[in-house]
C-alpha cells in the first residue's frame, strides 16, 4: 500500500472513529393535533400528539441527542418545555415563552437538545397558555449508561405513571374564565395515563400494567395535573423509592408516597403478593373533597378482579411534611457519571446572596393577579432571551424590578415581564415564601438545586440552623407549604435564561413566575451555544442583523 492510500485509511478510520465517538442520535417527527377525549364521561376537545393522549414517551441515554421536528397542526401558536431537562448551555431549547418563539399554525420546529449528564424520570408539556389542561405531555425517561453503575437491580420492566388533576373545560374556555378575572375552580376528577380507571358503566378499564410473580418492577410517577398534590399508593404493595428528580434517593420503603404538582418519583415494586389484580390509586390531597383515580395493575394469568377496598390515603401536612424529611440523597450512588452524587459538598459552599421571593395575590384593573415580590409577570412579544442575545433588553424588560427582599404585606401588584440577574457561577440561596393558606410548588429550569430547609411561618437567618447540609436531595421542583417557606441552594453555572414559576397552572398563567438571566461574561462557546440557526424569530428582533457568533 502506498503512503497516499495509507494516510487516506487512516483519516478515514480516524472521521468513523470520531462519528462513533459522538453521543447517540435519537430523532422523532410529532403531529400536534386536536382531537376529541372524554376521560370522566364528557366529551371535550384535547392536544394530542401523534393522536395519542397522552402524548408518546421518550425513552432516552444519558448524553443522547434528541432531534425532535415538532408540526403545529393547531389552530393556534404552541410550544413545548422539558420539564427538569436542564439544556446545559441551550436555553435556546427550553420551550417556554421567555427563551422561544411560538410555532405559528401550520408549521414546524425541530428541537434539538441533548441529555446532558442527567439520569431519571422526567415529562414534557404544553407551556403556552392553558394548553396543560387539554393534555400535550408525556413522560421522558433518562437511563444510566450501561457503563455507570445503578444501586439496584434490573428491572424486569419500566412503566410511566402520570397522574394528575383535571379539568372538563378546554384550555381555551379556562383561558377566558382567567381572563375576566374568575377562578378556574376545582378540577372535575384526576386521571392516571389519561384515564379515570373506570368506563361509562362504572366497570374498570383495561390493565395499565402486568407484572410476573416475583419479579421486581419500575415505576415512574410523574404528577403531570394543574393544581392538585396526589397522594399514589398500589393496593398491598411497598413501594422503595430509587430516584426523585433525576437523583437517586436512599432506598426507604413506603406505603404511599404524595406527588406534588411538576414533581416525579420512580419506585420499585415487587410482585410478592396473591397472584390477582391490584388497583393503583392517585387521590387528591389537602383538599376539603376527594377526587380518585385508578389504574389495574396484573399479575399475568390473573382472572381476579381487584379488591373493591381502596387503602386510604394519608391526611394532613404534617404527615407530608414529615415524609419529606424522610427523603434523603443516596450519597455513595453514581448519578450520570462514574462519580458518587455526595462528592459534591454543597454544604460547605459559602452562599453569597440569598433571594427572598414571596408570593402575593391581589386585584389589577379589578382583575385577579398572582406576583412575586410584588411583580405578575406578563411574556412580551419579543422572548426575553432573544431581546437578551440581540441586545435591546431595555426595550422589551427591565432587569431586577424586584428586589431580594418582599415589600411589605399588602403592597400593590405590578404587572410587568419579571427578569432578575443572577452573577454567573454565583451560589445563591433562594427563600419561597407562601404566606397563604394553600400548597404552592416551584420549578426552576436549567438547574437541579438541594431542597435544604422548610420550616412553617416566616424565614429568619436563624432558620439556617435546620438546614439539611449532607444529603438534602438534587431536584428541580419543590413545594412550600401553607404559611410555611422552603429554601433551595444552587450554584448559577448554566448560563441562559431561565424560568422559576409556580407549576400551579392558574397561578402561572396569572403572573407568579419570573426569569432568571445568567450570562457569561466570557460570551463563550465553552459557556454557551450560539443561537441555533432554525430559531424562530419574532416580535422586535424581526429584520434585525444577527450578532456575533461566540467563540
């Protein structure tokens, strides 16, 4: 062999080698549609994906590239958001109104993000208007690499749970009800994989799941609904609780576990009881009324029906405030990397601002708003991050028109896009205080954070001193309690712009929620990806020239 032909085998053994050594591809095409459901009996128009509702999962590797071309087949703009996918250095791929702009009707999109060094169970959404309450979402999954060690065994499957509160109205009829000012009330039922667990005659639907005798099998509860906490529990079955958030937990058994709206669980269930049917059960919780899903689980071969006896569920916060403090991070367990989750010593990291946010409801133009610290937060045309890139912010937001500190109790409410700064690599507590008297849950993109503190009145400096500062678990989605705060604690490393909102719907759409912006000030490719060159562009950046690429 010649010296040409051998240097031309060898830059082309190198190029396969490289191919290869890039993370796998995953691509998916998905049409939104409308379509008719009717889960508690009453037809209702519904988002489906692909015609399936609820929408398709992903089943996805740590670091896998995920290529979706999304075809808005609606009569209205749509989006979707990753819940909990953190988009390292991509929030160009967030999906939520403040990064992107709308797919218009009768077009497409292709997301394109990767899995970034993340392991768990997570779901996506609708993230536009209301579009949550007529469904649109589906569960993600993130396996470890068969190279990382799990602290667990194989199971001998894997099945998504989502359960969640709903609602018979449309997304857009709950719209309008917001927008004159009212309450979208109590939803009509909860449903479990889009379905009540019951048919038009009361008897059950098919089974969800079949298990094996002996065998031990994952489940990944996701509470997927709009206002409501569940409480899930599976008739005369433990559950051991593996991973939360996309963190692997230590391993306790539970008889039931609550589910707080935007949060996800995964547990293992061994089918170690008589070989029968058995009912799965989301109930609400904190509620002066009870509303009910379930699900048949099977052991295969069965022909017994489940018991008619439901277990019941739990009562009072206290009993979910103590099971909270039951959760604990599994220390010595890999998460995405060969190396242990408690390798990372928050606690020992020297906090350099704290952030006081409470929440506040109160009448604009006589019209009910939600706001934090003062502030309901209203998208502009223009996405925040696009303002941001292209370098007109001040014509679409201010920066910081909150402050760190709560006004004082009972001051008015402004209405106006909320974006706070946050220096880049900072470590910042953050204080959610709920001085009402029903749950609140939080969810940050682009990080997981400890869930360190709760605690019931008003947060002190004082309050510091029971703070979990071992194995407090890595999360995305924290509840606070009523007349009670939790304190989060992250390192601001992910440069972007992100959303810190209520995952209670109607509170959302209503103003309680902000943007974080975290900018690099290195403008670099080793801090950020450029702009993509499919985004769509809208509002004031429209015509305007592109800026410079990082480097």
């Amino acid at each position: 062999m010649s010296r040409m032909a051998l240097l031309a085998l060898l830059s082309t053994l190198l190029a396969l080698s490289a191919v290869r050594a890039e993370d796998p591809y995953l691509f998916f095409t998905w049409n939104v549609t409308y379509g008719t459901v009717a889960p508690l009996g009453v037809a209702q128009q519904a988002i489906l994906i692909n015609g399936q509702f609820p929408g398709p999962n992903i089943n996805s590797t740590t670091n896998n590239n995920i290529v979706l071309n999304v075809f808005n087949n609606l009569d209205e703009p749509f989006l979707l958001t990753w819940n909990g996918i953190q988009q390292r250095k991509n929030s160009w791929q967030d999906g939520m109104p403040g990064t992107n702009c709308p797919i218009p009707p009768g077009t497409n999109y292709t997301y394109h993000f990767q899995v970034k060094d993340q392991i768990g169970s997570f779901f996506y959404f609708p993230s536009l208007g209301m579009h949550r309450a007529s469904g649109g979402f589906g569960g993600l999954r993130i396996n470890s690499r068969l190279l990382i060690p799990v602290p667990f065994d194989d199971p001998a499957d894997d099945y998504t749970v989502l359960i969640g509160d709903w609602y018979t109205k449309s997304h857009k009829v709950l719209a309008g009800i917001l927008d004159a000012g009212r309450s979208i009330g109590n939803p009509a039922g909860v449903l479990m994989n889009g379905l009540s667990g019951k048919d038009a005659t009361g008897m059950d639907d098919p089974p969800l799941f079949t298990m094996e005798a002996g065998k031990t099998y994952r489940y990944r509860i996701c509470n997927v609904g709009l206002k409501l906490s569940l409480n899930f529990r599976i008739q005369g079955h433990l559950m051991k609780l593996v991973e939360m958030d996309g963190s692997h937990t230590v391993q306790n058994d539970y008889e039931s576990l609550d589910v707080h709206v935007g949060q996800c669980l995964s547990v293992l269930v061994t089918a170690n009881q008589e070989p029968k049917d058995y009912y799965m059960i989301a109930s609400t919780r904190f509620t002066k009324y009870m509303r009910t899903a379930t699900g048949v689980v099977r052991y295969a071969g069965s022909k017994v029906p489940p018991s008619p006896e439901l277990p019941a569920g739990p009562v009072g916060w206290a009993w979910s405030f103590n099971q909270w403090r039951s959760l604990r991070w599994n220390l010595t367990a890999s998460a995405a990397r060969p190396n242990p989750q408690g390798s990372y010593h928050y606690g020992s990291i020297n906090i350099t601002r704290t952030i006081k946010l409470a929440s506040s409801v109160g009448l604009v133009n006589g019209k009910r708003r939600f706001g934090l610290n003062g502030v309901s937060h209203v998208d502009s045309p223009t996405p925040l991050k696009l303002a941001e890139y292209y370098g007109i912010s001040d014509k679409v937001f201010k920066y910081d028109s909150i402050s760190d500190e709560p006004p004082a109790s009972g001051a008015s409410i402004t209405v106006a896009p909320n974006v706070l700064n946050a220096t880049y690599r900072d470590y910042i507590e953050i204080i959610l205080e709920n001085p009402e008297r029903s749950i609140q849950c939080y969810h940050l993109d682009g990080y997981s954070f400890f869930a360190a503190g709760m605690g019931h009145g008003k947060w002190t400096p004082a309050s510091r001193r029971t703070y979990n500062l071992l194995d407090a678990v890595s999360r995305h989605t924290i509840q606070v309690y009523p007349r009670s705060w939790s304190a989060i604690m992250l390192t601001f490393d992910n440069a972007g712009m992100w959303s810190l909102r209520s995952e209670l719907w109607e509170r959302h759409y209503l103003g309680q929620q902000l943007y974080i912006s975290v900018v690099s000030p290195a403008r670099s490719l080793r801090d950020e990806y450029n702009m993509p060159d499919n985004t769509l562009l809208c509002g004031d950046v429209v015509g305007l020239p592109k800026p410079p690429s990082y480097v």
